[in-house]
C-alpha cells in the first residue's frame, strides 16, 4: 500500500475537517497514514478543543478525529509551532506528541503529501 502524509497548518474548522476525514479514508484502505501539524494547525493537538462544530457540508472533526486517535495514527505536532503557542503535551491526544521538521521532511520523502 501506499504511504500518505497529511499535514494541516491552519486553524481552520473545514480544513481540518477534510485533512481529518481524507486521512481515515486512507486508512480504512489499509494505507500507512501518518499527520503532522504545523503554524496554526498545531491548535488542532488539544485534546480540550470543540471538535462538534460543524462545517458547510454538514460534517466536523469530530466524526473523524476520534477515530484517527483511536487507530493511534502517528502525529506529530511541531515543536517550536507549539511551544510558541504555549501548547504543552500533556494536553495532546494520545496519537501525537512533539516533533520536529527532519522528521516531516523523512516522512515527506517516503509518501505522498497532502496539505491542508
């Protein structure tokens, strides 16, 4: 199968609704998954976050995220995009943790990058 990146860097409700839902369709097709978060995306970590708020097509992260935390779908989530932003890991879901860019650039190498 094939290896799929999805990197969200916005704090936006529809884009992280669709990189959300793209990466749970690549993995229910049993392709390797993983997500990375950068800049404003990394809001996306806190596990304290609203994730009902629904988009214009009706669907919100929360019909997809969970699932992805469940499947424990590697996430990174950049560290210097989140320290910034005083994001600390102890409030991630339990599928991410901090990492850095030579990481998001190995990933990058061996897959095929969506970005959101």
């Amino acid at each position: 199968m094939t290896n799929f990146l999805f990197v969200l860097s916005k704090d936006d409700n529809e884009a992280a609704t669709r990189c959300f839902q793209f990466a749970k369709i690549a993995y229910d097709k049993g392709h390797k998954v993983n997500m990375f978060f950068i800049d404003e995306g990394v809001m996306w970590a806190d596990k304290s976050r609203d994730l009902s708020i629904k988009t214009t097509t009706g669907d919100c992260p929360q019909d997809y995220l969970p699932y992805l935390v469940e499947k424990e779908v590697e996430t990174g989530i950049c560290t210097p995009c989140a320290k910034n932003r005083q994001l600390d890991e102890a409030g991630f879901f339990t599928n991410m943790q901090l990492d850095g860019g030579p990481h998001l650039i190995d990933m990058a190498a061996e897959a095929k990058v969506f970005n959101f």
